[in-house]
C-alpha cells in the first residue's frame, strides 16, 4: 500500500478537478512511456471521489491524508513523510503551490494558533465512524425513489 495518492481539491466550477485529473493522467503517461520504451496505462484504475461539504468533514480528511502514510506503515510520524501537507498545517512550513482552506483558517487568530490545534487534532486521528461519515459518493442521483425491480413489483 505503498502507490495510493490522496488529493484534496475544492472545484472553481463544475466538473473541474476530473478534466484536471484526466489531463494529469495523460500528460504523465505521454511522458513516461516514451522515455521507459512502453506502453498502455501507468495509473492502475480510476480515480475515486467523495464529497465533503462540512467543516468538521474537511478537517477530518486532512487528517485521514496525513495520517495515511502511518496506517501504511510508510513511516513512524506523519512528518517523516515527503509528500504531505501536514508540514505545512502543523509545523508552518510553506508551500507556494498549496492553498490552505477557510476552515483551516478559523482554527486560530495566527499562524502558530492554527499548527497548534492542527497539531492536536493530529493526536486525536481519525475513527471508523468519521470516516464512514465522510464516504459519500461525488455522483449525482437521479431525481425521486429508484425504480422497483420485476420482482419486487409482485409482492
């Protein structure tokens, strides 16, 4: 489990973050198939989305990704981890190409008051429950109750 890649994005307008992920996907390839003398797909399937629409949510996510690569055994602390944002939200390094969100933003009048908390939901990590709570699909259903299958009309 060492090849999953987690990314949290908020979307400008409709449909923006699956025409960027597809266009990341097939830039990359371009790029690495000619180079290694192959062919075919690099990423192993498609991406999985989910939506979060609550501040408490998106906190939560923030720290299922960080914490991520110590579930995976990866590294001991999620610090110790290269690629993650929590060096940024807990330990105030910048990132010039990472924005932090508002809820972010409200946990602290400054900066240190922010990694501070930040820091100590770390600690506290995130449950099954949360988690579950925030697996809700990014699809849109359709409108009303779903259709009654052959069967289920006879009873």
């Amino acid at each position: 489990m060492d090849n999953p890649m987690h990314l949290l994005a908020t979307a400008m307008y409709k449909g923006a973050i699956g025409s960027a992920l597809r266009r990341l996907a097939q830039c990359h390839v371009q790029s690495i198939n000619p180079r290694h003398r192959r062919t075919g797909t690099l990423w192993e399937g498609r991406f999985k989305s989910c939506l979060v629409d609550s501040e408490h949510g998106l906190l939560s996510v923030y720290r299922y990704i960080e914490l991520n690569p110590m579930r995976a055994r990866m590294v001991e602390r999620a610090e110790q981890h290269p690629w993650s944002r929590v060096h940024a939200n807990a330990f105030l390094r910048t990132d010039p190409i990472v924005a932090s969100h508002a809820c972010y933003l409200a946990l602290g009048t400054d900066a240190s008051e922010r990694a501070t908390r930040y820091r100590g939901g770390l600690r506290e990590g995130v449950d099954e429950e949360q988690l579950a709570s925030l697996n809700r699909p990014a699809t849109v259903q359709p409108r009303g109750r779903p259709r009654k299958l052959p069967a289920e009309k006879a009873n």
